[in-house]
C-alpha cells in the first residue's frame, strides 16, 4: 500500500515545528488594538450622550 490511498487533504499535516511568529500576533499590535477600540467606545459614548442633551431640549 502506498501513502496516497490514506492521504487526505482535509487534515493538516502535524509538524514538529512550534508555532511560528508569523502565526502570532504581536504583543504591540494586540495592545494597540484593544486601546484603538476603548479609544473609539468613549468617543462613540461622547457623541451619543452629545445628541441624547442636544436632543433632548425640544
């Protein structure tokens, strides 16, 4: 029997390797990420409760 009849495409092959550092994210970028995003909730927040009073005057 030759190692094509049990070959399947589907499953990855298991390679001794750890992961890589191209698989990983860096630690930089993730804390960038994460503080982009609280950054853009607060101004968000801000322009909404901006328009909740300004609205709320009629």
């Amino acid at each position: 029997m030759s190692d094509s009849e049990h070959y399947d495409p589907l499953t990855p092959r298991h390679t001794k390797v750890r992961d890589t550092q191209e698989r990983k994210m860096p630690r930089g970028m993730v804390i960038r990420l994460i503080a982009y995003l609280v950054a853009g909730h607060v101004v968000a927040a801000f322009l909404y409760i901006l328009f909740a009073v300004a609205g709320g005057n009629q």
